[in-house]
C-alpha cells in the first residue's frame, strides 16, 4: 500500500474521531452550560443546532 494512501487515512480516521469526541463531550455539558448561563430554551437551542450544523 503506498504510505500516502496509509498516511491520509489514518489523518482522516484520527479528525473524525476527535470531532466525534468532541461533539459527545459538548453534549453532556450542554444543560449544565444552559443552567450556568441562565440561557432560555430557544437559545439553547440555537447554540445546540449551531454545534450539529458543524458536524455536516
């Protein structure tokens, strides 16, 4: 296999997994930022869909 190929691979596994990683982290802290920032709802809920927006 040319180290090329091997070498662009293993880079693209590696971001999706950090990407991955921290799309699971920004989750689980999300209600505990909205209650932190004593934001409503709708905004929560903005900022969350601006996070998945990223992930397309």
């Amino acid at each position: 296999m040319d180290k090329k190929i091997l070498l662009w691979s293993i880079t693209a596994a590696l971001a999706g997994f950090l990407f991955g990683f921290d799309v699971v982290v920004i989750s689980g802290a999300d209600k505990k930022l909205q209650a932190l920032w004593e934001s409503s709802d709708a905004f929560h809920g903005w900022v969350v869909m601006g996070m998945r927006f990223g992930e397309r």
